[in-house]
C-alpha cells in the first residue's frame, strides 16, 4: 500500500501520480487504467495532526523568563514534526510591533468578549516567528494588556486583575478558534494565564464541536501568579453562566491555584521544572493521567519524549 500526503501537503496528488505513472507506465491503455484505478483504492491520505498551541509567553515576543525560553523552542520541533500548528498568545505592552511587523487581522478581530457582564473588545494581530514559516497570533486588548509588565506592577505588587485577564484571554482563544473553524486535535497549553481553557473547553463550551475531539494537555511553570483571591476568581471565571460548582476543582485552603484546577480538566501533563515536580506529586495534582517530565540538561534535549507523548495522546478516545 502506497502512503503519501494528502493533496496540497508537500507533493500535491497530481505529482504522486505523475511519479508513479513514470517509472511503472504500461503500453497496454486497459492495463494502464487497471493501474491507475487500483493506486487510488489503495492509496491512505494522512492528514497532518492540527495543534492549537496557547502560551501565555514566548520569546522573542517577551524575555528574560525561564517559560518564555523554553516554549520558544517548541513551535519548529512540533512543525517538523508533522503537526499543524496555531499559535496564540496575549499582545502585551512590551511587544514592539515595528520590531516584530505586527498587523491586524480584520477578518478575526472586532469580536467583543464578556467578562463579568462587561464587554471588552478583542483585537487579533499576527506575525512572522522569526526564522520561520510559523505565525503568531495576538490577542490584543487596551484594559487587559496594554501595561508594560506582565502579571506585577514596577513595585512587584500582583495586578488585582489577574483573573480577569485569564477568563478574557482564554475565552478570547476559544473565540479566535471558532473564527478560524479549525477543529484542534490537540489543545497544548503553556502557563497559569492560559489555565482556564481547559476548563471552558469541556464545559462553557461543551457543546462546541471543534473542540469535541480535542485532547488537552497542561503545561505546569513555576510562577506565584498561579495564586489568586477566591472571591474575584469566582466572580470573574464563571463565563457563560458557567456553574460554581465546575471552579471547585481550582480551590484550595488558601484560595485559588489555577495549576490545580487546570491539571484536573486536562487529558495530560507536562512538567516543566523539578520545583513543580515536586509540588504536583505533594498536592496530587496529576490524577493518574499521562504526564510528561522536562529536565533541564547540560547535554541533550530535553524535548525529546515530546513527540512520542503527543502521539501515544492521540491514540486516546476523548471522553
């Protein structure tokens, strides 16, 4: 049985064709026909796997963190991989536009997002990953991310809004996604800020059917922004008239963590730092569920169970 990619990836069919037809054409008409009927039954088109890859940082866009690091390398080894990607994540302040050819993308935006019975327009941008044939989208808003820090003011005091950010930015995602009408294979998600989608996704948006196949998978950083004040998060995360009971999961003695939470809605885990190794192991976090562990080496690549964990994935029936 022949294997090729489906038309438009890579070779197109005609050229499939083309090649065959070349090295193995028959001077009989009727047994070229023969032929030719029996390549097309036994021909499998694969079809690349879609990822929707939500970050809440990424370099070159934002610098200087561990997170932002380490997600960087991930786009070109998922592409080479097979995988087609979308790639989302917020437009902060600091992200210089000129520097980067930011532009908007009219068909996308204009989209007005409820939070809290209060609406706040979406704006989506696009740009180049340096060096690669990958985009990046944007998600742009003035109230939410204009600011030129990221979760902490100049002072280091946590920004009360946090919890807002997080219910705009990742329902904004699952907005942007149904724009697209792209239905994700694999929703893979980076960061505390992205840590709500999971949780819209199988439940806000249960009834979405992009997203009825998709298998999600977490992405577990260090980072003390994860910790937010009960009351706001309860106010703020019940989108869609979403039921308290669903943000219980995200609670804990102190408050909230969104770790926890969104460890519970996912399909799978990554961890991406022994300090939340540790801590996931402690608080259980990790429900039995497929989980991957990155360590930081002088010598290697840490990324190298990646591919085979994202595939094994999808193997698995969503529930």
């Amino acid at each position: 049985m022949m294997v090729c990619e489906k038309p438009g990836k890579f070779f197109s069919f005609q050229a499939w064709l083309f090649l065959y037809f070349c090295a193995t054409f028959p001077a009989d008409t009727a047994d070229y026909l023969t032929r030719l009927e029996n390549f097309s039954q036994n021909t499998v088109y694969m079809e690349k796997k879609r990822l929707l890859f939500v970050t809440q940082e990424m370099e070159p866009y934002t610098e200087g963190n561990f997170i932002s690091y380490l997600v960087a390398q991930l786009p070109k080894l998922l592409h080479d991989n097979g995988y087609d990607l979308r790639i989302l994540m917020p437009r902060y302040g600091i992200v210089n536009e000129r520097r980067h050819r930011l532009h908007e993308v009219v068909r996308l935006s204009g989209m007005n997002i409820i939070v809290d019975d209060d609406d706040y327009p979406l704006i989506i941008k696009v740009a180049s990953m340096p060096n690669h044939r990958l985009q990046v989208y944007f998600l742009d808003n003035e109230d939410f991310f204009k600011r030129k820090t990221l979760f902490e003011d100049e002072n280091g005091q946590i920004f009360e809004d946090n919890p807002d950010r997080a219910a705009f930015f990742c329902k904004g995602v699952v907005e942007t996604v149904k724009k697209f009408g792209w239905a994700p294979d694999i929703v893979l998600c980076h960061g505390w800020l992205s840590g709500l989608l999971p949780l819209y996704i199988r439940h806000a948006y249960r009834m979405e059917p992009l997203f009825a196949h998709s298998q999600i998978i977490y992405g577990v950083y260090d980072a003390p922004y994860e910790r937010l004040d009960k009351e706001r998060f309860k106010q703020k995360a019940a989108i869609n008239n979403l039921q308290e009971e669903y943000l219980e999961p995200y609670f804990t003695e102190e408050g909230v963590s969104v770790h926890k939470g969104a460890c519970y809605y996912s399909d799978a885990i990554i961890l991406a730092e022994s300090g939340v190794q540790q801590q996931a192991e402690q608080m259980g976090w990790t429900h039995n569920k497929p989980t991957l562990v990155w360590h930081q080496e002088e010598n290697g690549n840490m990324f190298e169970g990646l591919p085979d964990f994202l595939r094994q994935l999808s193997e698995v029936e969503v529930a």
